[in-house]
C-alpha cells in the first residue's frame, strides 16, 4: 500500500481483507479492539498516518512491551500476544497490501521477476508428473533459496555463482542428515531447471556439493505392537479431533496408506458394500489402488463423520477442524504429535515419522506368509525393486521371515 496511508483507511482494508480470507469471528474480535486502541493513541497524538513506529510507540506506551531490562510485563502473556498478532497483521497489510488465507503463514510475496520463474519452475514440475507433495517441497526449497538470493541483493538468477550456493548451503547446517540430503536434491533439481530451460547460461547444479551419511547403522524401522497401542490408546476419541487422528491412524498402521493419500481421501473412495473396500489414485504414483477395509479401520471412520467432523461442502473425508474446514495438511506433522504425546521412547537412529509404519506393514505381511508379489500392489508400488529398499535395512527380520523352499501354504494375515 502507500507509505502515506491514514490509520483510518489502512485498518478499514485490513478488515475487508480478513473477511475475504475467512479469518475467524473470535480472532477478528480481538483484533479489532487492537485497532480501536490504536486509532485512539494515534489521534491524541495528532497521528493520522500509519507508519511502522506508531505501532511500535503504541505498544511500549499502552501495553509496557517490551517490559525494561529486569522489569516484569505488567500485563497477561495471552494479552500481549493478541496485540503484537494484531499489529503484525497490521504492518503487514501495510507493508504487502494483502494477507494471507485464514490459517496459513505470513509469506513475503516473491518479485515479479522470481514470481514469474515460481510459474514457470511448477508448470515444469507438473510436465514431468511429479508428485502434488514433491512440488510442494520443490517450491519451498525453491522460495528458501530464492529468500536467500534476495537478501544477498541477487535479483536475476545469471548472478548465481558457486560461492553463493556455498553460504546458501552453510545455512542448512544443524538440521538432520537425511533433512540435508532432501534439502541438496531439492536445489539441484532447481537449478538444473533453470539451465534446462535456458534461463542461466551455465549449469550450476554442479556446484551442490553430495551429502553422504557416511557409516551409520540404523536400527529396524518396524513398529511393535505394544508401540502402536500406546500411540492409539493416547489418542482421546471423545475430541473430534481425537476422532480424527485415530481413524486416520489406523489407516497407516492397518493399511499403511501414505499420509498424501490420508489426507486427500475422498468420501465417495470409501466403498460400504460388502466387502467394505478403499479406492483412490494415489497421490505420488498416479495410479489406482483397491484395499480392503478392516471393521476396526470402518468402525473408526463412521465414528468420526457421524459424531467429529464438522458440517463442510469439503468431500475430503478428514477435514480441519478450524474454519474453513478444508483440506487436512499432510497428516505426518499430525502423527508425529501423537507419537510424542504417547511417551513413545526415541532413539537418534530410528525413525518414527508415519513413512515408517509402511516398513511395518510390509514386514508384517512378510512374516504371515504374504509373498512379495501381492505385497507390492497391496502398498500400491510400481515394482518390486522399493519394497526390497523397505526390508532390507531390517536384517534381523528378514531372519525371522526367510522363505521356506517348500511350498506356501494359504495363510490368513492379520494386518
């Protein structure tokens, strides 16, 4: 917006904005009532301008924050924290002339220039028929190194050069080595988009440097029973969202449904007739997928839609449960906090995130005598070749599992 905008008008079109990006009715209150205090403040002080330091003077001077060096804040946390969301929400408005949709960060929108490669680098992705969720994580990479650009004062990706990718990468230290290792691929892939389709004249792919875990020995991906258990039996079902999370968890730990595919199922993939069945196009495949629907597995889902999911046009089956009552975001982050709040022990090595109870399935299947031929299509894999990366980090069970050379009798498998 303009820097010379009246407080009056500027807080009129915050509110316009966060009707149209259906903020809630409880977090306009609050903030409105911020922008009542400040209009106040403003004109007894003859202010009639928004600028950045009003805001900053209404907050010291009306509310004490920041409390002085050795000072405690006279006000309630929960108090404090209304105000400084509502003038954030204000400078931003300031600042970008839009918010963002109700529930979603606060993103500084790219320049033009790297707006339009952001276009350009999706409709790429989309061509080679990538995944929805890898495009997400491409972009993200891609608005992260971007960011980093930016604040370098490079504005045309021409000025890349390897030293830049070398201090990009040195702000990636700290996070996980398997983190790092997705970060690297991310931007090479980017980059190499950018010598593909002639917008750098040189490949500067070449210039991300390989990450190698070195000699790490991981212990088993596989789930006890008793684990799963007490992450199911965490889970309060008289919440809504209780009901949810656990419906949705026994379709990864039953069924080992990706978390893509969780979130993105449809109420029309369910199947009620007898037997009761799942059909979907997976997310990361593109293919179809048939799976059987266990009681236990129904019993959940019906529970959550008669009695936890709230009344919305969405056709997902798991929904938000704050409004609009949308799309449910990639259910990893969700079961990773019902991992957590279950005391589930970790070790540095293992992994616990949903990915894994795949690895479960599999073996579980393996060990009643499932061959690898009908375990490949049940998790929905091309071929044979990604279920042999699921088990073969799992010597000790294989052990458990080899294969008789006698002939395969009928099994039953409880999954």
């Amino acid at each position: 917006m303009e820097n010379n905008v009246k407080i009056f008008d500027l807080i009129n079109a915050t509110k316009t904005e966060c009707a149209a990006k259906e903020y809630t009715t409880r977090g306009k209150s609050e903030m409105y009532a911020t922008f009542r205090q400040l209009i106040r403040y403003a004109f007894e002080r003859g202010e009639m301008h928004y600028s950045p330091d009003i805001s900053t003077n209404f907050l010291k001077d009306e509310w004490g924050y920041p409390a002085a060096k050795g000072e405690k804040q006279k006000w309630r946390e929960s108090t404090i924290k209304h105000k400084l969301s509502a003038i954030r929400i204000l400078d931003w408005m300031y600042k970008y002339g839009t918010l963002p949709q109700c529930g979603t960060p606060f993103v500084a929108p790219l320049s033009a220039y790297f707006s339009n490669i952001a276009k350009i680098y999706t409709e790429w992705q989309i061509k080679k028929n990538y995944a929805a969720n890898t495009i997400n994580s491409q972009n993200r990479e891609f608005r992260s190194f971007v960011e980093f650009l930016t604040a370098n004062d490079i504005a045309d990706v021409n000025a890349i050069n390897g030293s830049h990718i070398s201090d990009y990468v040195v702000t990636l230290r700290g996070h996980a080595p398997a983190t790092m290792k997705g970060a690297l691929g991310r931007l090479r892939i980017f980059l190499k988009f950018l010598y593909l389709q002639d917008l750098t004249d040189r490949n500067m792919s070449d210039f991300v440097p390989s990450f190698h875990y070195g000699n790490v020995t991981r212990e088993s991906h596989i789930w006890t029973k008793e684990e799963l258990a007490q992450v199911l039996s965490a889970i309060d079902r008289n919440s809504a969202i209780g009901k949810r999370d656990y419906a949705a968890c026994l379709l990864a730990i039953k069924l080992g449904v990706r978390s893509a595919d969780i979130s993105r199922l449809k109420l029309d993939n369910i199947k009620w007739d007898i037997p009761s069945h799942l059909e979907f196009v997976q997310s990361k495949t593109k293919k179809a997928l048939t799976l059987p629907l266990p009681e236990e597995v129904g019993l959940a889902i019906i529970d959550y839609l008669k009695y936890g999911r709230p009344k919305t046009e969405c056709q997902n089956v798991f929904v938000r449960h704050i409004p609009p009552y949308d799309e449910l975001p990639n259910f990893s982050g969700v079961f990773c906090k019902r991992v957590s709040a279950a005391g589930i022990p970790k070790k540095i090595n293992r992994k616990y995130g949903l990915h894994s109870l795949r690895h479960t399935v599999a073996t579980r299947m393996l060990e009643g005598g499932v061959e690898f031929d009908k375990i490949v299509p049940f998790l929905g894999h091309v071929n044979e070749s990604t279920l042999h990366v699921y088990l073969n980090s799992d010597t000790e069970h294989l052990r458990q599992c080899a294969l008789s050379f006698e002939p395969a009798q009928e099994t039953e498998v409880a999954i």
